[in-house]
C-alpha cells in the first residue's frame, strides 16, 4: 500500500511516517494540495491522509480537484 499524507505540519508528518512505516508501507508527502495533486500524476496512492488547513491550496480544495479526476474512485 502506498499512502500520501497531505500535511504542511513538519511534526505532525513525521508522526504520520512513522507510524505508516512501522506498519509496513510506503508513503509520500506534500506540504499543500497542490503538491499533492502533483504527486498523484506520478505515483498510485491507495489512502490520502490530507489536512484542512494548509498554505498554497488547502485539504477542501484539494479534495475537490481529486474527485474531478478518474483516480479518486481507486483512493480510500
């Protein structure tokens, strides 16, 4: 399983990581939606892990932009 944690919080990614790893998966990080929207032209995720509140394009408008593509049918 590869995961994506959308997340502008330096502390609370590494919580993520660390605990996405122990548990044995892969997974990226993006600082703002648009970062992630970025990531997932590049990399197939099964769960986004996104925060609300972030800079650039926060998690509601990224969110958004996710269901308007054919991939958010295959995310959790």
């Amino acid at each position: 399983m590869n995961i994506l944690v959308v997340e502008d919080d330096l502390e609370i990614q590494e919580i993520y990581g660390l605990k996405i790893e122990a548990c044995g998966y892969k997974y990226h990080w993006a600082q703002n939606g648009q970062e992630g929207l970025a990531l997932l032209e590049k990399f197939e995720f099964s769960l986004i892990i996104a925060d609300v509140k972030m800079p650039v394009m926060d998690g509601m408008t990224f969110l958004k932009a996710l269901r308007k593509t054919n991939r958010s049918k295959e995310i959790l």
